[in-house]
C-alpha cells in the first residue's frame, strides 16, 4: 500500500515546519505575520430545536442558559447566542431538504429530482475557502456521519442530494462528505506530506489527466464539456495543492499545538464506528486536529443528513428516532425526548469547544481564534419554519468576536447577515451574501 | 361538492398516463374519484375496461369533454391575476399559453408540477376545487403524452457521466482482476432522476474525488503487482532478451488501455501512456515500477473515469457504435466493464442485432455478475439501503435482528429473489406474490416456517400454501423498512406501497391543512384506527390516509422485523381495511390481489425505473412512449422477467444516439 498508514502526524508536522522555529520559545514566533490564524467551523444539525427549551432568558451580558444549552455553563463567557435570525430563502412548502442546502447558501435551491440541480450559490464557508483557502494544505474539510441519502423524495419533488449537503463550492456543485474518520485522518496526513518524489510523480499523472481530458473535450458537446470541466477543475486544484504542498512561500502558519511533549493523536480505527456518540466524537476530533495543525481553517460538519431519523435510544430516556421524534406534535413525551436529543447535540458541541480550548496557542488557545457555529436549518421541528432559527457561535475569532451574550435581533433579522459578520471575522470580508442587509451589529468585538 | 361544466358526464373515457397522483389509484376526493390513471397506462383501449372492472374503481369524473378551451377557462379563473401584462409573474401569461406540445413541454411541466403540489395558486388565493384541479392535471399530462409520442419515439438526452462508486471498484476490480475494493474511500453517490445513483445528473465531482482516484490508482496496482494472478493478467510482457522494455511497456499498453477506456485505443493514447513510462524510467525506477505508474495515468483518465461514447456529429439519430453498446449493456446488466465476449461482438459490429442482443440479455443475467445488478436495483427501488443505515430496527427491542446471520439474510432475500427472476426469466409479477422465496435455515426459522433441506446458505425454497408468504410485500427487509425503529406503522407501509410498488406517492399535505393527528411513535396502530376513523370526517386529511393506511393495515400481521404474529400486546391483529371505492383488503393475501389487479400500474412504474437504471438518467416526456411500447411488448410475454430487460435493450433510447438537432431541442428546455 502507498498509504504510509502509521506515520504519526507530529513528525510530517516537525519535517514541514522549520526545525529551528520549533525550538524557539512561543511569544519570539508571536510577530505580527505569525498571529494564530482564524478558524471556522459550522455545525450543523438536523430536525430542528424543542423551541420553549432552546432560547436563553435575559439578553446582553446577563443572560441564563437554557435547559437545552445548559452543556455549555463552563463555556459561557465563549459563545454568543443569536435569537431572531431567519433563512428567508428557505421559507416555503417543504420541510428539510431547503433548510439543508439552503442554510449557508441562504439561497432557494431549484426543486428537482437532479436534472437541474443548482442552490444559486455559494456556502458562506466556501465564500471563505475561496478567498483564503489556498493558505492551507486543504482549502476546507467537508465532514458528516451519514452518507448522501438514498433516492428522490418523490413525495415532495426533491432529490436527497440537497438533503445531504450545507456545503456548495458553486450552484451545482455541493461538496461531498467524509464520513469515516479514518479516511479524514489520512488525508490530513497527505496533505501534510512534504514535497518528496510522490508529489512530483503525482504531478505528472495529473498532467496527463488534463491532456486526455483536453483531447476528450474538443470531440464533446457543450452539456457535456460542462461535465468534464467539473473534474478539470477538481484535478487542477489538486495540482495546485500538491505543488504547493511544503513550499517556503506559504504564508502558512506553524502551528504550534504539536510541540514537544504533547500526546501524539491517536489514528481512528479503520472502520466507521457504529455507535453513533462514538462516530460524531471521533469526527470531531478530526475537526480540532485540523485546526490544531492547521491543516486547513474552515470546515463543516452535519451530525446526520436532512430528515435523519437516527436512533436515539443510546440516551437516558429515549426511545425513538430523530425525525419521528421531532414530529412531536406537542405530546409531552415526545417533546420530552427530542429536548433531551437537542441537549445530547449541545453536548457533543461543547466537548469540541472544551478540545480546542485546552489546545494552547501561545497565551491563546485554538478556540480563542475559532468561530464554531451551531446551529440548524428549522427551529421547531413539528412546524419546520427558518424563522427564529437555533444558533450559537462559540470562540472569540482571534479577539474579533464579542462573546458572553445572548443577543435578541428584532424578528426576522437575515442570518446572512451574521455570516456577513462572520466572513469579516474571518479576514475575508463581502459587500453583500445572499439576501443579506447588513453585518449583523453587536456580534464583532 | 361544486359541480364544473365539464363533469356531465362520467362514461367518456379518462385520461391521463400519470403516475404521481394519488387519486387516480384508489378513487378520489370526497367521493370525486377518477381512474383515469389506470386508463392512461394501458397500451390499448380495449383491455383498459377489463382492467378497470377488476380493479373496481369508482366511476372517474368526465375528463373525457375537458379541452384546451376548459383549461384556459380555468387557468384565466385562478392564475391570470399574477401571470399576465407585460411582466407576468415567473414569466408566464396565461393569455399566451398553447395547448400542451412539444414546443413548450418544459413550460407546461413546470406548471403541472407547482399546482400538482399545491404550491400555486399561492397560500391566501382562490383555489381550484381539488376535482378541477385534479381534471386539469389528468388532462394536460394526457395531452402532452400524446404529442410526446405523436412524433415517433426519440433516444433523449445523454450526458457523459462518471462511473458511480459502485461502478468504479467493479470495473478496477475486472480491469485488474483484484479482489480488492478500489472504492471504499470514495464518498457515497447522491441519487437522481429515477431514484438511482448512477443518475448523470447527480453524479458530482468533489476536489476530494480527484485526490481518492489518484490515490486508489496507485493502491491499486500497488497491490496487483503484489499478486501473482493479477500480475500476469496485466503484465502481459517482460523484457528480456530479444523484448526491449520498450517493446514490452507497448505490449501491455495495447492489451490494457482498450480493456481500461472500453474501446480501440487511439494511436496517440498509447504513445502518451508511453511517455509516462518513459518519464519513470528515466529517474531509474525498476521497469515493474515504470510500467506501474503508466497504467497509474490510465487510471486516473476521464476516458477510464466516465462513460464516454463516442459523439453523434450529425444531425440524425444514429445506432450507437459496437463499443459503447457492449458498455451500456454491461453497466446495465453487471455494473462493470464488458467482458471479452461483450468486447469480441463489439468488434465484429453484431451488438446492434436483435438476436445477438437476446442472447447475450439470457447469457449476462445468468452470469454471476448479474448479482451486483440485482443488488444494486432493488436495493435502491425498494428502499432497503436504507436498513442498517438511516432505519435501524430498535436494538432493545428487536435484538435478533442483530444476529449477523440474520441480518445478511434479511438483506439479501429481496436481491436474491430477483436475481432468481433474472436468471431463470420467471414472470415479473412474483415480485407481488410468489410461491417461492429465498430462505437460510436462520431465516426460516425467523418465518417459523418448517422446511427441509435448507442451511447456512441462502436458497431458492417452495413455500407452504398457507405461509402468507411469497412476493415482496412480505420479506423481512421490506417490513423494517417501512417501520419505525420501535414498531410498526400502517401508514409507513401503505405509503412505502403507493410509492415503491405503484409509483403514486401521496403529495405532502397542503399547508392549509391542520395536522391531522396520525399516528407516531408510542401509539399502538389500533389506536390510530380509531383516530382515523374519527378524523374521516375532514374529508381533506381522509382523502390521502383513505388510501394509504388500508393498505398499510393489511400487513399489520407481520411485525417490525416481518415475523407472523396473531396479536400485539395483547391486542387481537386487526388486519381488516376498504379502500374508497368500496375494494375491502382483509390480510396479507388480499393485498397482494388487489395489486394484481393493478398489474398495469405496477408494471409501468417498473417499467420506468428499470428504463431510468438502464439509461443512467431521469425520463422525459417522450421516454414515457418507449415505456407503453415495452409494456406491450412485455404482455405478449406473459410479464417474462428477461422480457422486460430485453425491452428496454432493445428500446430505441438505449440503442440509438440522438443527433446534434435533438440536442439543441433538448437543451433549449
């Protein structure tokens, strides 16, 4: 096998980075062009929140967390709850798949059983990896635990394919996941590889993959030249990367998560867990050791696709499944068990929040110069409306986030516009995104 | 019940071959009731009214007197306050709207679509009576068939496309004859079109694509050098005195590079894939590894990596050539690249031959190969992919399912009795009732059935007159996966019927409509007879659960995990049900009757998604014309299995290749 499977990644990271640099005590590396980068992350649930257990009382600075949000009591002063966003766009007759492929578009996705499938967007993450993403060995990282559902709901019109997907590079091309988190590991080490004769083999397969697709474009029509562009331009990328992949230049930052002393990341097994706490743990992980190394700064991650109806009687009284269960229809138990679902998601975001802070960068740790979104593309379930939508940002963005509040916009305020905010945050400011009117006030530091 | 001027009269014949609407199945709105679907989809006329008798369907409203004039009376009434003037809303004024035809197919389709899901006339405005509505769409569905089919049948669009990841480890697999799975870390394939994942139209490519390919390339051959067996298929030449490494590194390109891009390779191809070799030789790696890193180049090519037939220049259709028919027929029938055989017919121009067609439809659903097919189609058409995945049995409750044993046989009767049906061309209708399945001794048991001579291994088995058993509708893997996790659900089921077997899933409910108070998780589905019973009074949440829980009723002997039982905590099973148009459906037997009765309708929309599969793509208008004429065909076969693949092999959309005229009609949709 040409994968080099039990590489710890300490040492790619110590033969990228420069030796002497590693050596050197912390605040001498601190110059200003070795600030920590931004990272964002956005993760997203699906079936919606128990509404009367999710938004905080009191706003400002002085607020109380809700039964739902309780998970998050020693992170407090880090995150920052926004009530009152809304997802315009994704109003209307159907339930998920809108609200999935819709909820970082903030676009109407086209309704189709595929033939003409298009979100008229771009995800704000890849708003993001666009502008920055060439800074790091992989623009973002697309990560959930369940793969694209099968078929077309033919009951509504859609093909799964959107309930699958909050990441689109482009309106017809939304970003296949990584489910498995072995694989997610090992590609982290990949691109981490320093420039050795792989690489420039790699090139020149990669080469002669342009010249056959060229000679094959000239003899196709215009639909189907469209096609090969797709996996042009996917292979040019890779080109891009691989050549630039251990190159002084970078403006890469050396990370500093990995010095001496700290515990090497254990590989994940090499099959997907099947327990599903299990699984979403070890995704992640996967997530925060990607920032810690700075393999990439932007990533994504669905706890389940659209409609999920994932068993959830692994929890303390629970009997049932995520969608059926967000189905409630105010029964008392019911709503009973999808709290205690909402509040089981809540956790699993915290335990990442609770990773990154205790990964120090310098005074800071990753989470400080993080902005980890939580969130999901309906509020209530049982009514699957995009107002008032379920939404915590954790992380201070490197000092550019004004944590520790719960802020209360007036109703239907975008929620583009706090992905406006955001994309500022980030380094990589917009005039507009999607139906946005404005950066959402109160939230940059 | 508001009368229209064309209901007058209710013996004209009905239209429409319309697959979607519920209606058109199980009788109607408040006693509004059409059949016009069943009508619709019968070949001809005169056995239509066979068909209609046994099916016992109430009497459908006249759509018979409906005519263009009725439809713009309509659209004026409902639709003209937003879609006219100069900036009609969504560009369409009524005023200017033809009659449904093939020059503005897309525009009326798009119309049909909104209205048939109640998204237009928007929340708030004056409505059509869901009898109008449902005359409308039953008319213009008829009318744009006919003028689909009035212009002879067409191929359709065909869009290059990737091979799904299914497809590409079984193809790495044959090309290098590796028992190793070069997909396992590509990302899942959405679905498209007819529901399957080798749809062209959702068969994206992600950067994370192009980084696996490379990487399953050299993993690959890295592991093929490795093996002795595949070694020797693929290097087929060594140098050694007398063979420079040059003349050996040609030997293998030309042996490997037409068996990779499934057709003759270009003289040019095979120089570049030289120069690979070349190019690794020169930095002095061994003549194994050079020649390795050139098949590597092979392998990462779109000429490997989709399906690429060879353009349609002209502006006629024409016969696809020799190579990219042996292609559709083995990504059809195998899933993976042709075979020697398959590659031998290709080159000597016979796979464009009725005949020679035939009998390699018979000779390839007998080869084992056909298993990946089966699996593949009734995975996706039934829905069982989902089981284990998305819709796992409650492991508290259902434990047995968790016996691996178990568990592989639940999974693989429905693919296993399909295969049986492939390879032994038995009628298509046992997929509704069969008196034979495929048992392990484990699954057996789990039936409580007693049967002799059964072990470990899966087999075909007779089943007991009185088993209730036989057919789809009754397999293990079926009845989980239209169950909740905890129990069972007569709505799942009767919705995964209309869906699955009849193609007539029930529309969402309209947004005016105040939840109806089903049934969910925790209820015991007796309750929710009652319930339903009590709810029947708003005619408007009665009008779909009317047709979908009587069905789903039928099957409530056979618990979340498909074993027989008489009752259910305690409670007596009542299995007893009526359809609106007064067909009672008393148990599982008479289920399966009443679905034989509506063969035809079953038939079609097996039929369709076969087609769909076969052709890699979602059906046009026109498609729905090679769909009636290999139902017809498919009749005068007594419903042969082979039959319908045969069909559909032999149908002008997977034989011929549109021309450069066809293309821009279908690109200016």
């Amino acid at each position: 096998m040409t994968i080099r499977r039990h590489i710890p990644i300490s040492r790619r990271t110590l033969l990228r980075g420069a030796g002497a640099s590693l050596a050197l005590p912390w605040l001498e590396v601190m110059s200003a062009a070795q600030r920590p980068p931004v990272r964002m992350a956005i993760l997203y649930m699906p079936n919606g929140v128990r509404e009367d257990m999710w938004t905080p009382e009191g706003v400002g600075r002085e607020f109380t967390l809700s039964p739902t949000l309780q998970p998050l009591a020693d992170l407090k002063s880090e995150i920052l709850v926004a009530t009152n966003l809304w997802n315009q766009a994704t109003k209307g007759s159907e339930g998920h798949y809108i609200k999935t492929s819709g909820y970082l578009t903030c676009t109407t996705v086209s309704k189709t059983l595929g033939v003409d499938i298009n979100c008229h967007g771009i995800s704000m993450d890849q708003a993001a990896a666009k502008a920055v993403g060439d800074r790091t060995p992989l623009p973002s990282l697309e990560l959930g635990t369940a793969p694209v559902a099968t078929g077309v709901d033919t009951n509504v019109g859609y093909t799964r394919v959107y309930g699958s997907h909050i990441a689109w590079s482009g309106p017809t091309t939304p970003l296949a996941k990584e489910i498995n988190p072995r694989f997610v590991y090992e590609r982290l080490l990949r691109a981490t590889k320093p420039q050795t004769y792989t690489a420039k083999d790699d090139l020149l397969l990669l080469d002669q993959v342009q010249d056959d697709a060229k000679q094959l474009r000239g003899l196709l029509g215009a639909a189907d030249k469209l096609r090969l562009d797709e996996y042009l331009s996917v292979v040019r990328a890779l080109e891009v990367r691989v050549e630039r992949t251990g190159k002084a230049h970078q403006t890469r930052w050396k990370p500093r998560g990995l010095q001496k002393g700290t515990p090497e990341p254990v590989a994940p097994p090499e099959e997907t867990p099947k327990l599903h706490a299990e699984h979403v743990r070890l995704m992640l992980d996967m997530i925060a050791l990607a920032f810690q190394t700075d393999t990439t700064r932007i990533a994504t991650f669905m706890f389940g696709n659209a409609v999920s109806n994932e068993n959830f009687s692994f929890l303390e009284g629970v009997t049932g499944a995520h969608h059926s269960l967000s189905h409630h229809q105010n029964d008392a138990d019911k709503l009973r068990q999808y709290q205690l679902i909402n509040r089981w998601h809540v956790d699993q975001y915290a335990y990442l929040l609770r990773k990154l802070r205790a990964m120090k960068e310098g005074e800071s740790s990753v989470l400080d110069n993080s902005m980890i979104v939580f969130g999901a593309g309906l509020r209530d379930g049982n009514k699957h409306d995009p107002h008032n939508l379920p939404l915590v940002l954790a992380g201070r963005g490197g000092r550019r986030i004004a944590t520790g509040q719960h802020l209360n916009y007036s109703p239907d305020t975008p929620m583009a516009n706090l992905w406006m905010a955001m994309l500022d945050a980030f380094g990589t400011p917009v005039e507009r995104f999607a139906d946005s009117t404005g950066r959402l006030p109160g939230v940059l530091a | 019940m508001p009368s229209s001027p064309w209901q007058k009269s209710r013996q004209a014949e009905c239209l429409s071959h319309h697959r979607r609407n519920l209606l058109m199945q199980f009788g109607g709105t408040g006693g509004f009731a059409c059949r016009s679907g069943i009508l619709g989809l019968l070949p001809r006329a005169g056995s239509a009214r066979a068909i209609l008798l046994l099916a016992g369907l109430a009497p459908c409203a006249a759509a018979g007197d409906f005519t263009y004039a009725d439809a713009q009376s309509l659209l004026k009434r409902y639709c003209q306050t937003c879609h006219q003037g100069a900036a009609p809303a969504g560009g369409l004024a009524i005023a200017q709207l033809a009659a449904p035809g093939t020059e503005n197919t897309a525009r009326w389709t798009k119309l049909l679509l909104r209205v048939r899901n109640g998204e237009m006339p928007p929340k708030g405005m004056p409505a059509p009576p869901p009898e109008e509505r449902e005359i409308l769409l039953a008319w213009a569905d008829q009318a744009l068939h006919t003028a689909a089919c009035a212009n002879g049948l067409t191929p359709g669009p065909h869009l290059i496309r990737r091979l799904n990841r299914d497809e590409y480890a079984s193809t790495v697999r044959d090309l290098l004859r590796v028992h190793f799975n070069a997909g396992h870390a590509l990302p899942a394939d959405g679905a498209g079109g007819e529901g399957f994942d080798n749809a062209a139209e959702t068969l994206f490519l992600s950067p994370i694509h192009a980084e696996k390919y490379l990487e399953a390339a050299k993993e690959t051959l890295e592991y093929a050098s490795k093996d002795p067996k595949a070694r020797a298929a693929f290097l087929v030449a060594e140098p050694h005195e007398g063979v420079s490494p040059d003349q050996a590194a040609n030997k293998i390109l030309e042996a490997f590079v037409p068996r990779a891009f499934r057709r003759l390779a270009k003289p040019e191809e095979l120089e570049r894939y030289l120069n690979l070799f070349h190019a690794a030789q020169k930095r002095g790696e061994s003549f194994d590894r050079a020649i390795q890193f050139a098949l590597a180049g092979i392998l990462v090519s779109p000429n490997f990596l989709f399906h690429v037939e060879e353009p349609n220049p002209g502006p006629d259709t024409r016969p696809l050539d020799g190579y990219a028919m042996a292609s559709r027929l083995s990504y059809f029938l195998w899933g993976t690249m042709p075979d020697s055989t398959l590659f031998d017919l290709a080159a000597q121009g016979k796979l464009q031959d009725p005949a020679v067609l035939g009998d390699q439809v018979s000779r390839m659903l007998k080869d084992e190969r056909a298993r990946d097919f089966a699996e593949r189609f009734i995975d996706q058409w039934l829905n069982i992919r989902e089981l284990g995945r998305d819709i796992k049995p409650d492991e508290k409750l259902f434990p047995t399912y968790y016996d691996a044993e178990l568990q592989s046989a639940i999974r693989y009767e429905p693919i296993l009795f399909f295969q049986e049906l492939l390879s032994k061309d038995l009628p298509l209708l046992d997929l509704l009732d069969a008196n034979f399945t495929i048992l392990t001794n484990r699954l057996a048991k789990h039936y409580n059935l007693t049967l002799k001579d059964l072990s470990q291994q899966p087999k075909h088995a007779d089943l007991p007159t009185d088993s209730h058993r036989g057919g789809i509708l009754t397999m293990a893997a079926v009845l989980a996966v239209s169950s909740y996790p905890q129990r069972t659900s007569p709505v799942l089921r009767g919705k995964w019927i209309l869906e699955t077997v009849l193609g007539t899933p029930p529309p969402p409910p309209p947004a005016t409509v105040p939840a109806l108070k089903e049934e969910h998780e925790g209820d015991a589905p007796q309750a929710l007879r009652e319930r339903l019973e009590e709810h029947r009074r708003d005619p408007v949440c009665a009008s779909c659960h009317n047709r979908i829980d009587p069905l789903g009723f039928a099957l409530e002997n056979f618990d979340v995990l498909g074993r027989w039982r008489g009752n259910d905590n305690g409670k007596a099973i009542d299995n007893r049900g009526e359809l609106p148009d007064g067909t009672k459906i008393d148990g599982p037997d008479q289920l399966k009757q009443v679905l034989l009765e509506r063969k035809q309708v079953f038939l079609r929309h097996l039929t369709s998604k076969m087609l769909g599969y076969a052709l890699g793509r979602g059906l046009t208008a026109s498609d729905s014309c090679t769909v009636d004429q290999i139902l017809g065909q498919l009749e005068k076969e007594q419903y042969r299995t082979q039959a319908l693949i045969r069909g559909i092999v032999l149908s002008m959309p997977f034989r011929d290749q549109a021309g450069t005229m066809a293309n821009k009609t279908s690109e200016g949709k």
